[in-house]
C-alpha cells in the first residue's frame, strides 16, 4: 500500500517501516523524535500511528530505555547535572517515572566525584582571576551544565 510514489519522496508504510527500524537500532530513540522523522518524511498521521506501534512492539522504541541511555551518556560524556538532564529530558516529552528511572543511572558517588574533579580544573584555569571572580565563572560554568545549587554552594564555600 503506496501512500504516494517514491519520486515525491515519500515511503511506503513498509519501506518507512524499514527506514524507522534502522533509525532506531542506530541510536536510542525517543517517541517524539520518531514522530518528527515520520512527519519528515511526510507521513500521514495514521501511518505514523501505526509505525510508532509497531516499533514499540518490536522493541526498537522503549522510553525507558531511552532515559536511562540519555543521562547515562550526557553525565559521562559531556559532564551534565541532574538538573540539565532532567529538563533535557522533559523537553523530549519523557514522563517523570522515566525520567525517574533514568536518573537512577547516576552512581552518587560518581556523580560527586566528577563534580570535584570539574571544580578542580576550573580552579586551576580560573586562578589568576579574583575569588569573587573565580566564583562568579564557575557558578555560571555548573549552573549551565545542571548541577544542584546544594553542590555548587558546597564547591564555590571550598574555594575560599
């Protein structure tokens, strides 16, 4: 069943299907951008509809796996806090519970130590400043990357 010929660059519903499948083996997906890449590929709803079941059901779409993969990588790989993480998240329309579940991929006392060692390294580079400057570039530097203002607070009392 062709809903238009693939010299308007359309898709059938199996070879959207197919394409689909293979955008989500390559990387975690979420719904919200499944939806946007079959709207893309100008899709009618009801096909959309379908597809996002079908791939929820072959297992190639799973929020909760999405959340965990998401604050697993931003933590680790580009040094985000709970705070940017969540919101990211809650941008992409992933529910709290997800969420929630996501965030359980932080080890605490990983999350600590990456904090230290950031604020390390940022003592280190902003040490010709003054203290208040100092302070004023790494609260900025954490505030930006999500960190708990309890942590910030904690680093930024440590300096003086």
């Amino acid at each position: 069943m062709a809903f238009l010929s693939k010299n308007d660059n359309t898709y059938t519903l199996e070879e959207a299907q197919k394409k689909l499948e293979f955008y989500c083996a390559y990387q975690e997906r979420c719904h919200q951008e499944v939806t946007r890449k079959l709207k893309e590929m100008k899709m009618i709803p009801e096909a959309i509809d379908q597809i996002v079941v079908n791939l929820i059901k072959e297992n190639f779409l799973n929020e909760t796996r999405f959340a965990q993969c998401y604050a697993r990588g931003k933590f680790r790989i580009k040094k985000w806090g709970r705070r940017r993480i969540t919101n990211e998240l809650k941008k992409r329309n992933i529910s709290k519970f997800n969420i929630k579940i996501g965030l359980k991929e932080i080890v605490v006392e990983e999350y600590q130590e990456v904090f230290f060692s950031l604020l390390d390294q940022k003592k280190k580079e902003y040490k010709h400043l003054t203290l208040l400057e100092q302070k004023k570039k790494i609260n900025a530097y954490f505030v930006h990357r999500g960190w708990e203002f309890e942590l910030i607070s904690e680093g930024l009392n440590s300096l003086e």
